[in-house]
C-alpha cells in the first residue's frame, strides 16, 4: 500500500488504470476524507489542501478531527499461535492482552519508528 504523510495524517493511495487517476483516503480521522489527482504532484498537493481544509473545518465547528480508538478490536489467529501466546505469557506471569499489547508495541516501533502520535 502506498501512502503519504502530512501533519501527523496518514492519507492512503492507490491508482485507477481505468481513469487515469491517483485516489486516496485519509485516516485516523472521525470521517471519510478523499482526494484525487492525475499527476503525483498534484495528488500531493490535493492531500495537503484536504488535510488543512478538515482541519479548518473542525475547528471552526469546535470538533475533534481525531478519530477515537477504545482500544479494543478482535483479532484471529490461528489456534497453535493462540496457545503459544497464552502459555508464554503464564510463564511470563502476565495476561494473555499484556503480552498481545506487548507485542504489536514491539511491532510498530519497529515497522514505523518515526510515528508518534
């Protein structure tokens, strides 16, 4: 997947052979943010002008552009893993989320270090 980044905003991209077009999403935001292009610089620019104009908008609207995570989701897994992870974090003397949470905090510093939110 491609993407793009811009004021701490992560704005997928993906392109249209059919109409010749580069199109993308932002995400982490409370709602569905587009953007299109037919060149690459234009596209860039297009994210930027979406970025700024959601950004005025909630402000001005006095609302939150941050989407809210309660920070909990379902995952599956396959069940030799599950068990894996269930007796590793028994002897670890931890819960089975702690060493889940442990885990994919270990993940994304190590896929995406410079990603601070």
């Amino acid at each position: 997947m491609n993407y793009i980044e811009y004021k701490g905003y992560i704005g997928t991209v993906e392109f249209s052979p059919d109409d010749l077009v580069f199109y993308g999403k932002i995400h982490g935001i409370n709602d569905l943010v587009t953007f299109e292009a037919t060149s690459v610089d234009d596209l860039v620019k297009a994210y930027h002008e979406a970025v700024d104009d959601y950004l005025d908008i909630c402000s001005r609207a006095g609302k939150d552009p941050e989407k809210a995570y309660s920070g909990q989701f379902n995952i599956r897994i396959d069940s030799s893993l599950h068990k894996q992870l269930s007796l590793i974090a028994a002897k670890d003397g931890v819960t089975l989320n702690q060493c889940v949470s442990k885990a994919l905090s270990s993940y994304c510093s190590e896929s995406s270090p410079s990603y601070k939110r």
